[in-house]
C-alpha cells in the first residue's frame, strides 16, 4: 500500500500573490509525493472550494473537520518550509505527532 502523506504549510499570507504562492509551493509538494509514489492530501488545492463559496457556503469549522478528517488516516505529514507562520499548520503538526505520525520537513 502507498504511504498517505498529508501537505501541511502556510497558505495565508499579506497579499494575493504571496497566497498563490503558497497554494503553488503545496501543490509542488504535492506533485513530488506522486512522483515519488506517495498518495497526498493537499489541502493547497481547497482555493476550489473557495471559489463555490457564494452558492454553497463552507464555514472555517467545516473546512477544518475535513482537513483534520484526512490528516487522521495518513502516514506521515510534510511540512512545507514557513510552516511555523501558519496557526493551520501548528494544529495540524499537533494532531500528526498525538496520532504518531511520521514528521518529515522539506
């Protein structure tokens, strides 16, 4: 069986191109664990629901729960480089270490 890995890191930023430069970095990650034969959960690609947020709106709680629904039955997390900025990324680090995960810091 492939390893699951979760792409954890800093999406918010101070302006728009530094956000899409955060989705871009995640969703690299998340390209490498392919190649590299890992199944990713990449949280980077959520900007889609974003975008349906006017028609069916999803609240920060729900976003959350679905996120920490994925973390919870992966192998390892990735932490993506500036992760420490991202309140996101410190919840998610916590939960991967209480479940015992493997860390791994790119």
């Amino acid at each position: 069986m492939n390893k699951r890995v979760y792409i954890a890191g800093k999406y918010d930023d101070d302006n728009v191109m530094a956000v899409l430069e955060n989705i871009r970095a995640g969703i690299l990650a998340a390209v490498d664990a392919l190649h590299k034969g890992y199944v990713p959960f990449c949280p980077f690609l959520d900007f889609l629901f974003i975008l349906l947020n006017g028609q069916k709106p999803l609240s920060a709680k729900a976003m959350r729960r679905y996120s920490l629904g994925w973390l919870r039955v992966c192998d390892e997390i990735w932490l993506l480089p500036s992760w420490e900025q991202s309140a996101g990324a410190n919840v998610e680090l916590a939960e991967a270490k209480r479940l015992g995960l493997k860390v791994v810091y790119l």
